[in-house]
C-alpha cells in the first residue's frame, strides 16, 4: 500500500474522527443506544504509547478499530495494554472494517443474525490452556501470530436484531462527502 494514502479525518457527534471507519463506527454506537467516548485517554507504557479508538462506559469495553488485519507491532500494542490493564478488568475488542452483521443460515428456519465480528481479548486459565497458552491469530494479523485475541461474535445486550441490521445499515451506507451529516 503506498504511504501517501491517508484516511480522512471526518466529523460526527461533536468528535473529530481520525478516519470515516471510526465514525462509522460512532454511528452505529449510537443507533443502538451506546454512549461512547472517543479516544478518552492516552496510555504510556515503557516506551509505548498507545491511545484507544473507543471506550463504552456502559459495558466498560475498550475498542480498537482498524480497516484492515493489524500488522505486528500493531497488535502487539493491543496486546500490551490488555496485559498492563489487568486480567480481571479489562474487556477489550478489536473491530476490523465497517459495521457487519454475522448470519446463520439454518436450512429449517432460514437466516439468524448472530451479532458484528469482532476479535476480543481472552484470558484462558482452564487446565487446558494455562497463562502462557496463545493462539493462532487468524483474520486479524497479517502474517502467521499467536495471541489471545480470538474471533467472537459481539451481540449486544438488550438490542433486537432488527436494530443491530439497521444500525450496520446506517453506519455503512453513512456518507459524509460535500458537507453531508448522518442522523
């Protein structure tokens, strides 16, 4: 990908997005009902520093949001912050391109939506896997690494299915071009 391509800073909401995927984002927080704060804090941790997409007080989840696969100094940064913030605290997911809902097509009953993909922070402390267990990171780093972020699927408590499909819809098709300015 060539250096000179550059994701457009875009407004919405009273925030000054980095990119038109996180307001995307925004739009879709906020048309099921989730209040959010947009890059709340900073983080220093030796001599990385590490500032968070999205943070949903009420669900208490940190979100980061890319519009392709991380590279590895990328997700190791993630990584780090999971680790800094504690094993019992933190709650923390990684959502790779636009909004989109997950189906589940069922031969008898036809198609199910599942919730959005999302790639979260897992702490495994079973016998079978112990402190140190990693795993294949698949979809969410560019080359081969092993990590305890793990593919999941996000359905958010207390939104219908009809309002998740919608909010995906309006965060997609969101266009912000010659001034325009989503609902």
């Amino acid at each position: 990908m060539s250096s000179d391509i550059r994701a457009i800073e875009t407004e919405y909401n009273g925030y000054r997005f980095r990119s038109r995927l996180e307001a995307r984002w925004a739009i879709f927080f906020r048309a099921i009902n989730l209040d959010y704060e947009y890059e709340l804090e900073g983080f220093q941790m030796d001599d990385i520093r590490y500032l968070p997409d999205f943070y949903i007080p009420s669900i208490d989840r940190w979100l980061e949001i890319k519009g392709q696969p991380l590279s590895i100094p990328e997700i190791k940064k993630c990584e780090e912050f999971c680790y800094r913030k504690g094993k019992d605290d933190i709650k923390f997911s990684i959502l790779i391109g636009a909004p989109q809902p997950v189906m589940y097509q069922d031969e008898g009953t036809g198609q199910h939506l599942l919730g959005v993909m999302e790639y979260t922070w897992e702490w495994t402390t079973s016998k079978l896997y112990p402190e140190n267990t990693r795993i294949l990171a698949q979809g969410i780093v560019r080359e081969e690494y092993y990590s305890r972020f793990i593919p999941a699927i996000w359905k958010v408590q207390n939104v219908t299915d009809e309002q998740l499909m919608d909010a995906a819809k309006k965060a997609r098709e969101a266009r912000f071009e010659f001034g325009e300015k989503p609902e």
